[in-house]
C-alpha cells in the first residue's frame, strides 16, 4: 500500500473514532470477528480443527498476554486436531436464513 493511501485511510479512521468509545468498541468487535474467521477458514484449509470462545476472564487474559488496560480481548480461538471425527451440526437451510433482495 501506497503512503497516501495508508495517510488516507487513517484520516478515515481518526474522523469516523475520534473520541467516540462505542464506535470504536463496536468496530474493534467486528475486526476481531473477522480476523478470527479468516484464522479459522486458513486452519481449515490446513487441516486443523477451530472453535471460537467467548465467556472468558478478559482482565486475566490481559495479563496473561501482558495487553496494557487500552486493549479488550473479546474473543478467543482455539486450534488443533481434532480429537476424533465430529458429527455435523443440524443447521437450518440457507432458505430460511438468507434472502436476496
């Protein structure tokens, strides 16, 4: 990426965050929702199993990864090998949860 465009997008940011804590909670909750998907799609396509985790202590993971009081953990991921081969979930049909419009 080109510096203007780098200089560009964080103008973007600081003018769409600054000094608004909910709008950056929510939009550090959907880049970690993100970046924890493309971590579970790039383990699948290698082989391991993944699961995502929430209901965790967030100060003790904070410590634990030595995070200053500035950052919130607000997902873990969990990768490995499976233990033995899991049946798939029922899940309802596409249909009934997706539409185009």
């Amino acid at each position: 990426m080109n510096q203007t465009t780098a200089d560009g997008w964080v103008a973007f940011a600081q003018s769409a965050f600054h000094e608004q804590p909910q709008a950056q909670r929510d939009e550090a909750m959907r880049s970690a929702s993100l970046a924890a998907m493309a971590l579970m799609l790039a383990a699948a396509e290698a082989g391991w199993a993944s699961c995502p985790m929430s209901g965790f202590d967030p100060a003790a993971v904070r410590k634990l990864a030595s995070l200053p009081e500035s950052h919130l953990p607000v997902l873990l991921v969990a990768v490995g090998k499976a233990a033995a081969a899991q049946a798939q979930k029922v899940r309802a049909p596409v249909e009934q949860l997706w539409r185009r419009i």
